[in-house]
C-alpha cells in the first residue's frame, strides 16, 4: 500500500492506483472526461488537472500513479486556472445546443462549465461545423460537435469488446468519432457508447428527443431479456418506457448492457401486445373472461377431481408471481400439477452454481454448447474484460459448431449436442483413469466413438483437472452434463463454477417459490394431460408450441384436454387450442424479485401501467379465488429473501444429492441421409416482439456452412432457400457462418418464426430463386 | 572562414549515394572497424563519452538512452526518426537523399551496440525521393552483406526496413511513430513506460534521429576524444544547422558546437541578402522561440541558447529581416501547428484553432487591443498542459514574439491593417 497526501488527508492505496481514484476514495471529486476505470488511464481531455508537490507543472490525476509520500492539491489558484482553461477549450467548439439536446440536465460538460466555466466566452471565431445526427447504428446518433474526444466510445468497442467498428477520423480540430469505412456498427454492445459518452455526442436513436431529465421518472430494475438479469435503470414518461441505461454496481458490474436489452424495451406497447380477453373467438370485458375460466375450473375438478388441472409457467414473471401461482394452485384449483416452461432438459443443482465473480478469477473457461456473445452477451463482455486482465485465460468450446471466437479465442471441440458429456467423461479417463469416480463415470461410454483424437482429449481433461479455476457455461442442452459437473468437482482441487445460460430467465425465482422446474416435470405433466388425467392447461406466460422441444406431444396435450387458458402478453403458437386468452401485465408494470443465472436475486420496481385489459398475475389469483368464495391474501406471506444472507440463493449442498451417476450412451446417430438441425440461444431473437430492434433482426435467422452457401448460391448478406423437411417444405432465409459445421443447419432456439417449431426431419436445402414474402 | 566537413564530408562527390562509390571513399569501415574492435558494450561506453546528444531537438544524451534498454531478454528494436518535419530543418533530408549509406552504416554500427536484431526507418510521407534512395540503398547494403545474416562474419544480423509516414508532423514525436510504425493512428503514447522499456510492438526500443545515428560512424572512425575535443564539455562535438530565410546563402552547415550565431548567419551563410536589416532568428525550427538581433553572439551549444531566451532544438535557422511582420510571421508558425495537431488532448487540438483564428484576424487589421491578452491567456492554458510536446511548441514564436514585437501587435489592432503593407502573409497562405 502506498499512502500519500490529497487535500491534507492521508490516504493509502495499492500500487499503481491513479491520484484520481486515490481522491475517489476521499470523496474528492476531480473532473474527468475521457479517464473510465474499466477503460484505464488516456490523458487526453486534460481535464483532471491537479497540483502534484515536487513537480514542475500540473500533472493529470487520471494518468499520474501514486507514490509514497506524495503531497497533491486538487484544489488552489493554479488547478483551478488550468481546468478553467481546459474547460474554456473544450467549449470553443461546442454547440450551444443544450435546448435541445437530450444530455441537458444531465451532462458533465454542464456540470463542470457550471463549476469551472466562465459565464460568457472570450472566443469569437467561427465554431468548426461537423456533422449532426449523424448515424452509428441503428440505435446510435453522433453528433460530431458535441463530441469532446474523450476516446471513451472508441477505447471501448476496440479495447474494451474488441470489436473494431467506431474510430477517430481527421487529426487536430477537425478529428471526428465515426464508425469504419462509414459503415454501420454491427456489434451486440454499441448502445454502452451512450452511457459511456460524458456529453451529448451520442445518443439513443429511439430515446432522441423523447424527454428531458426533469419530465422522466428512472426506476431501478433489471433487464428481463435473458438470464444475465443486467442491472439497469427504466426511464419512464407518460407510462411509456422510453430508455434503458445500465447501472452500474460498485466492485461488481460496470452496468453494460447488450442492444437487446438497452433497445428491446418496447413490447409492452408492441402492435403484437395481447390487450383484450378472448374467450372461444369472442372478445369479453376481463371480469366476464375471469367468471367464465373460473367456471371451466370448478367444472373440471367437480366432473374429474382434484389434480385435474395443470399449470404451466412461462414468461417473464417474477419471482413473487410464481409463488402466487403455486399458491393459488394448491389451494384453490387444489391440483400439485405445476411445472415450468423449460425449452432444453438440463438442470443445474444450485450448489453447483457460480457467480460472476468466478469469472474475474477463472483462469480457465469452457462453452458448453454456448456461444455467451449470443445467448448471454453480458457474459462475453465479462469475459473480455477478464481477458483483458489475464490474457492467459484459457477458453474452450465444446458443442456442435464453433463456440470460441476472434474476440475470444481458444480451442474448440465440435462434437454432437448429445456428444457432449462423452467428451468430458473420456478426456478425464484418459487423463485420470485410475480414479474410481471417473471409471463410473464413464462407464458405458469409454469406447463410444468420438471425432476427436485421444491426444487432444487427454489435454482437454488434464486442463479441465489442472485449471486452478474452472469456470464452465452451459446451454442445458445435454441433461448428461450435471454429472460431468458433479464428478469435477469432486475431482478437482480449485473452484468449479457452472453458470447455466437456459431459461427461462427467471427459472431460479420460479423454484424458489416452490414450481417444479425440470424438464422432466413438464413432460410428465403433458403426458398427463394427453392422457386424459389432467383435463384442463393454465398456461401461465407459457407458449408450448414454441418453446417445449417435443412439439407432437405439446400439440397432443393441447388437443387432448378439455380447456387451455393461456395469459400471455404476445399471441402463442398455441392459440390455435387456446379457449381462453387473458392478457397479463409484464416486466415493468408490476414490482417483483427476478433470480438471474448467478442465483443472485435482484428486485425490478414497476414504472408504467399495465395497458388496457391486462392485469397483474396477482389480479387474476384474487380475483378467481373469489369467484371460489374464497379469500386469497397475497401480501407478506412468503419472503424470498427469508432465509438468504446477502443477494446469493443459498448454496446448500447438503440437500441436494451431489453423487454423480454413470452416462448414459448416446443413441447413436440419427439417419445419416437427413441434415442435422442444431439449436442455440441467441437473445437478440428470442422472440419477445421489439419494433425498435426490428432493424437489425436479420431476416436470414437460419445458418449453414460457408461451402454450402456457396454451392447455394446464397449472397454474403443472405438468401432464401427451401428446406424439404418431414413435414413439408419450409422456406427460411439462410446466411453463410465459419462456425457452423457441413450439412448442419443453424437456428435459434425460439424465435418469432413460427417454422423453428417444425424443423424435423430436413432432407435437403435448395435454392430459391424468387424471394417470398415471409 | 574554413568549413571542414565530417558528417557531410560526402557532399561533393558525385553519385555518393550509390555503393561502388561511397566504398570507394571510405564507406563501411567504421563498420568494421566496430565489429573487428570492438564488444557492443565499448561501443555504448564510447558514444556516453563522446557526450553526443540527440540531434532532433530534445538533445537528450544518446548513451545514456542506449543504456536504458533493459537486459531482460526480449528482441529489441531500433528505430531510426527520420519524420523530419519541423518548418526550417532540412538536414536529415540531406543525408538521406544524398548519402544515404552513411545513415545505414550508422545504424548497423547501432544496432550493433545496442544488440538490436532488427531496425526500421520511419521516413517522412513527404519524402518521397528520400525513401527510395534509402530503399535503394538498404538493397545495395544487403547485397553487399552488410544487412542481414552473419554481418561480415562477426556473428552479428540486422534486418532494416524502410517505412514511409503518411504526413503527419506529430509522427516525429517519438511514441507517436511507433504508434504509425505500427500501424496505427499517429497519437503519442502514455509515457511511462519509455520506449526503451516497452516501444514497438511492446519491445525495447532505440529511437535516434538520422543525424544521432549519422554522428556514430565518425565516432567510431575517429575516436570520443577527437569529438569531444570540439564544442563545450556539456555539448561537444558538431551539428548541422539548416540556415533559411534572409540571408545570402541558405542551406546546410555542419559546425562544431558553440560557435557563435553571428559566425553561422554571417560568415557561413553569406549574411543578410542586401539592403535588408536582421529582424529575428529562430535558432532550432519553428517550435522554439526568437531571438533579437542583440543575442547575435550567443554561441550555439544547448545551455547558452536556453540561457539567452530559447533551444538549440534542431538547429533549423530561420532568419527573418525587416521586410517580415512578425504578426504574420506567428500568424503561419502557429497555423503549421492548428493543422499538425493529432487532435488528441484538448489544449493542443482546440487552442491553436483559436491562436490561429485570433492571429490571421489581427494579421488582417481586424483585431482589438483585447485579443492581445487573450492571446497570452491562452497560451498560458496551453503551455504545460498538454499530452505531448507539440502543444509546447505551438507556443514558442508566439509567445516571444509577444514578448518583443509587442508594439507590432498593437499596430495591427491600431491601424487595422499590416504595417508592412507587404502581404507577404496572404501570398504564402493562397
């Protein structure tokens, strides 16, 4: 530690640490443009100007390192004439824009010219005319004179996520922040450059003059858009959501966000949006609708007895709604046929659970089937941000195409999904044989045949035993995985951490509060209800036909049972068998605890109304269990953070069974003459409805081998093609990727396409000639 | 008068810059001479003693940088500075496009003692003929077997590699090249660490102007003691000065060190041209201050110039005489630098936008007695506060010019119009 002297306070800091944070430390403010922590030292803005005893001219506090014994002033004569000046250049050229500028009220350029600026200027030269509402992206406005060249936006996307989109251009005075070959920015991160600008140079495009500071509301909450639950701000006006910011949390997050998250915040208002009740065809007033389900419920149980009913959840619920589900469901429909919307069967036992900060000291990571830039983006940024500490991380991928990138690089293992957990358990025989736990393992697998040599397997399993801390994400699509997972950590000495990317992204909240939450429970419950003993679906959130793999079952069950009510805030796949449709309020509009893929719980506060006839889940409990003459208290019964010290789900290991079991044998390979179709998360198109990200939602979802595009005749950009399948043949657009592996078709897990759900049995892929309205 | 030639004893010889010839005058063997004589390390130990300092204007101590490179294993580099750019010094441009072998066996003999493998010349865009004849002449060495594999069979490789700039002033700040050698945007680089700790590609790194590297070989030929025998004890040895402007007989002179600037304006470059009057000189290139015509006899060396009111710089001399308005003058220095700006911290980039606005009004007869002040002031905000040394150097003519043609100034502002009724200004600008 090293102790120095600001403003006659002694303060000690560890090497290395700039004066600027030194001083932060003190609750010293000195004014910074262009220093970020998370981007490291610049001195370009000269902003942060301080007196440094010994030195013969005012040192930069956010490029000066401390030493022991160092006397510094930030304030007096001298620092204060120098930042003036600094401030004074600053705003030679800057616009006086501030009228209509959307950072008025909330700009560090007002701020500091209000401190250090002098109320009227001395320069009376023309100011240099750059270009205005000029496009990065999308979603991204420059505004080239606004912009001071504090680097931030452009250190972030090439140093910082390692994409190179955004650069200086021109030298001197004429120097502008534009995007390369003026091309739009195509990284998942671009909107973070709003946040990360200190004045109004860049701007939201769909927040661009939609309201000033003093006419919003900005509610903490979390992004509900995937399992990474980012903490963010709402920024609410007249109920509408028009903003999404990151917010930062001190020690543990910067407060980035992907652009699905900062931009995708519409579909509370979307044209999709489910805003009336419809019963059997016919539009009702919400009160009729609830009289009318409530009936259908006292006649299922009276005509097939308790445990009639199933429900199912879904969606974007919180925590405390999944409890009032259950609730309501035990003891007023008096059915414990409950079980959670689950798209892949993996299950991760909490124990097993890590957190981010295993990702700030793992010096090995492993993609299990998951590419986190497009499931769960924060989580690549987090691993940039780990790498850019430790350039020695090792990645590793092993799934059923390319999972490592340039921006993260490492090996790959491209097996079959349902190959996964045979890698792991062959690579620690061939590295630990001798050892009892691995020889169960793998019992029924040593000789299962795999594409990968035995070589580079035995490396694979000494690195998995060797990593000092291993950090693995998994997709959950090879259930087999949990006992690779429990057999590490059995086996190795340091950490192991699983961080499971599946969803729904609130499915930790939902078995908090006490619905069944694995695959198997949903299956069995379907398998019920096609079977005559359940009689009647409460779809909660939940769209079968989109989301549960084995569509032939979800489409018997839903034929096979009396009555399908489905609340929902967009139309389902299902509502073909839907004999009540209830519109349902969403993230936003109610207040609610959200368990992200950490086991970490974080509470999202309500900002806007719920519109027309949707209703709060808890609307809905009470309102039915009245219609059964019964009161229903949903207040302060049950806590989620009862037995939780801090914001961590309890790791209790003792209650869960931790002894791994043999694998079992892959069946073996499907019919070799039909394409393979692989599935992967990607969050930008999981299918909630976004008119915002509408743009860059490509229209060619699908993905194939760079070869066969070619031989397709498929353009860089994309193209159509027909794809015979078993139940007919669909036409998809289809784009070229290196990642993707020959005769393998690419396509997101769940996505607004309603074909991802019948992509079964594809024979062959052929060139469309004329483009068809999809 | 005797002029006697060392670095530039080539000069006369026809087709110098071709092998055949400068071996026929002597050429490479200081080369072998420093590989047959001597370990890299006596050669560092010669060049500390010789006192040579670097000749591209901050005339820091060329052997104590060598000695800075750490002994910790890594590659390292040498890199040659020829970006030689500042308005008034075209002595790198002469051994370049003139002699260019000299220059490399300058380098082999540096790389030599500083164990660099490999070394690279970053030359000015602009020099476009300069390039070629150093690309040229870079083949010719290799083919000889001066470069590459096992250098005349001491054991010793060099790869060199010539790389034009795009044409960017800034690109001669140090951290700067690297930064374009790189491949990157021409912005100076946080220092520390110094290049000698972490320079290209993150490795140690030499980094000498083309006259330092020049200086070597005729160190190694005839000895420290012979250098030092010329010039003071703190700056010994000789330099070139690029004499321009008003004078009888522009161009380059090779002197020893601390003779006087009378001697240089007057005797060696032919004194003023006739009927004109000595106005001002900058003695070091456009970033360093004037000097009066009552600082004549101030020797060149380092201390004696800083002591009369300004640098040695690069040796760059520009005369001006009575016919120049020192308004107008500023005017230009001060643009040079608004368009050579990197634009990378704030003083630099948007004060000599302003300096320049308020210079070229006040040059048209449009300013106030109060853009007098500001003028100061804002170069006041500048000076000290910038990222690099450019912003610095932005201020050097300005700030003197200020300090003695104040009454210039103030003429502009009272007659609103140049004095000088010459626009000379505007025919240079148009």
């Amino acid at each position: 530690m090293i102790r120095l002297t600001i403003d006659d306070q002694e303060v000690s800091v560890p090497e290395g640490t700039t004066i600027v944070d030194a001083a932060a430390k003190l609750g010293i403010d000195v004014p910074i443009y262009c220093y970020h922590q998370s981007l490291g030292p610049l001195g370009a803005c000269r902003m942060c100007l301080v007196q440094v005893e010994k030195m013969p001219k005012l040192a930069t506090g956010c490029t000066t390192a401390v030493s022991e014994g160092m006397v510094v002033h930030t304030q007096g004569p001298e620092v204060e004439k120098g930042r003036k000046g600094v401030l004074e250049f600053l705003l030679i050229n800057h616009p006086l824009d501030c009228p209509v500028c959307d950072k008025g009220g909330e700009c560090y350029l007002q701020d500091y010219a209000f401190e250090y600026g002098p109320a009227k200027g001395r320069f009376q030269e023309p100011k240099i005319q750059k270009v205005k509402d000029g496009p990065i992206n999308e979603f991204v406005l420059i505004d080239q004179e606004r912009c001071v060249l504090c680097q931030r936006c452009v250190r972030f996307m090439s140093e910082y996520v390692g994409e190179e989109q955004l650069l200086l251009e021109g030298r001197g005075v004429e120097t502008v922040v534009t995007t390369v070959e003026h091309e739009p920015a195509t990284s998942q991160f671009t909107g973070n450059v709003i946040d990360l600008c200190p004045v109004g140079a860049l701007l939201s495009a769909p927040y661009n003059h939609k309201g000033r500071p003093w006419n919003i509301d900005r509610q903490t909450t979390i992004c509900p858009h995937c399992p990474v639950g980012c903490p963010s701000k709402m920024t609410t006006r007249e109920s509408h959501i028009i903003r999404m910011e990151g917010r930062p949390v001190p020690d543990r997050d910067w407060g980035w966000l992907c652009d699905r998250g900062r931009f995708g915040y519409d579909f509370g208002y979307h044209p999709l949006r489910v805003l009336d009740s419809t019963v059997q065809g016919k539009s009702l007033s919400s009160a009729q609708a609830m009289r009318d389900t409530a009936q259908w419920m006292k006649e299922t149980i009276r005509e097939h007895g308790f445990g009639s009913i199933g429900v199912v959840m879904g969606g974007h619920f919180t925590a405390e709604e999944a409890y009032w589900i259950k609730k309501f469901a035990e003891e007023v429909v008096h059915t414990s046929e409950m079980a959670t919307l689950r798209n892949v069967p993996g299950y991760l036992p909490i124990s097993l659970n890590g957190t981010f900060e295993d990702i700030d000291q793992t010096d090995t990571v492993v993609f299990v089937g998951v590419d986190p830039y497009e499931a769960v983006p924060v989580v690549h940024l987090k691993l940039r941000d780990r790498i850019r500490h430790f350039p020695g991380l090792r990645v590793i991928g092993v799934g059923p195409r390319k999972l490592t990138s340039g921006t993260l690089p490492g090996i790959d293992y491209q097996v079959l999904g349902e190959d996964e957990a045979v890698v792991f358990a062959q690579a620690l025989l061939l590295a630990k044989g001798d050892d009892p736990t691995v020889q169960m393992l793998g019992r029924n697998v040593a000789d299962y045949p795999l594409p990968v040599d035995s070589e580079t397997l035995k490396t694979l399993g000494e690195t998995l035993l060797n990593a000092t801390h291993l950090t693995m994400l998994w997709d959950g699509e090879n259930p087999e995985m949990e006992q690779i997972f429990k057999a590490l950590t059995i086996l190795r000495q340091g950490r192991t951490a699983v961080l499971p990317s599946f969803g729904p992204v609130n499915w930790r909240g939902y078995e908090k509060a006490g619905i069944p939450v694995r695959y198997e429970d949903l299956r069995n419950l379907l398998m019920k209800a096609r079977n005559g003993d359940i009689r009647m679906l409460v779809l909660w959130g939940a769209d079968l036909l989109r989301d549960f793999p084995d569509r032939d079952l979800a489409r018997e069950a839903l034929e096979a049972v009396d009555y399908v009510v489905s609340a929902q805030i967009r139309p389902p796949l299902d509502l073909p068998y839907t004999d009540a449709l209830l519109p349902v309020a969403a993230w936003g509009e109610v207040e609610g605890s959200y368990v992200n893929m950490e086991g970490r719980v974080a509470v999202a506060a309500a900002g806007v109304q719920p519109p027309a006839q949707s209703r709060p889940t808890k609307t809905y409990m009470v309102g039915w269990a009245r219609l059964f003459q019964q009161t229903f208290g949903v207040e302060a019964e049950w806590d989620l953070f009862e037995d939780i010290e801090g914001d961590l789900i309890p790791r209790n290991a003792d209650e869960e069974d931790m002894t791994p079991q043999p694998l079992k044998r892959p069946d073996p390979v499907e019919d070799p003459t039909q394409w393979r179709v692989i599935r992967g998360e990607l969050v930008l198109e999981n299918g909630i409805p976004s008119e915002i990200l509408e743009p860059r939602i490509s229209l060619f979802v699908g993905r194939i081998h760079p070869d066969e595009a070619q031989a397709l005749h498929i353009p860089a950009e994309g193209g159509y093609v027909d794809v015979e399948t078993s139940s007919g043949t669909i036409t998809i657009g289809v784009r070229a990727d290196e990642s993707i592996p020959e005769r393998t078709l690419w396509v997101p897990r769940s996505g607004h396409y309603e074909w991802i759900a019948s992509l079964n049995g594809v024979k062959q892929l052929k060139r469309r000639e004329e483009v068809k309205s999809l | 008068m005797s002029q006697q030639y060392y670095l530039l004893r080539n000069r006369e010889v026809p087709n110098i810059d071709e092998m055949p010839v400068y071996l026929a005058h002597g050429g490479y063997q200081a080369l072998r001479k420093a590989l047959n004589d001597f370990k890299p390390e006596e050669l560092v130990d010669m060049v500390k003693k010789s006192g040579l300092r670097g000749r591209g204007g901050a005339g820091f101590p060329t052997g104590m940088k060598w000695g800075f490179l750490p002994n910790d294993g890594r590659k390292r580099y040498l890199v040659v500075n020829s970006d030689e750019a500042e308005p008034g010094t075209f002595k790198d441009r002469e051994i370049i496009e003139h002699n260019p072998h000299q220059l490399i066996e300058g380098i082999i003999i540096s790389s030599y003692a500083t164990k660099a493998r490999e070394a690279f010349i970053y030359c000015r865009g602009e020099f476009l003929f300069g390039s070629e004849q150093l690309k040229r002449a870079v083949r010719e060495a290799y083919e000889q077997g001066f470069l590459g594999e096992n250098i005349l069979g001491s054991g010793f490789s060099l790869d060199l590699e010539v790389y034009r700039g795009a044409g960017a002033y800034i690109c001669g700040e140090e951290s700067a090249l690297l930064e374009s050698l790189e491949g990157k945007r021409g912005n100076p680089r946080l220092k520390p660490p110094f290049p000698a700790v972490a320079g290209l590609y993150g490795g140690p790194t030499v980094i000498n102007n083309v006259e330092t590297i020049a200086n070597v070989p005729v160190i190694v030929t005839k000895g420290a003691d012979w250098y030092t025998s010329m010039g003071t004890a703190k700056s010994p040895g000789l330099k070139i000065f690029s004499v321009s402007g008003r004078v009888q007989r522009p161009g380059n002179y090779e002197i020893p060190l601390a003779t006087p600037l009378r001697t240089l304006i007057e005797d060696y470059a032919g004194g003023m041209l006739p009927g004109r009057q000595l106005k001002a000189v900058i003695p070091g290139g456009s970033s360093v201050p004037l000097m009066t015509p009552d600082k004549l006899d101030t020797p060149l060396d380092y201390e004696s110039i800083l002591q009369a009111g300004s640098m040695l710089g690069s040796g760059g001399c520009i005369v001006l005489d009575d016919h120049v308005c020192i308004v107008g003058a500023t005017a230009r220095l001060v643009r040079f630098y608004r368009e050579e700006s990197c634009g990378k911290c704030t003083p630099c980039r948007e004060g000599t936008y302003w300096m320049t606005d308020v210079l070229d009004r006040l040059e048209h007869g449009l300013g106030t007695p109060e853009d007098l002040d500001t003028l100061a002031d804002v170069a006041d905000n500048i000076g000290g506060k910038c990222f690099c040394p450019l912003g610095d150097a932005s201020l050097g003519v300005l700030v003197s010019a200020l300090k003695y043609f104040r009454e210039e100034f103030e003429a502009h502002v009272a007659q609103h119009a140049c004095p000088m009724g010459e626009r000379l200004y505007d025919t240079i600008n148009n």
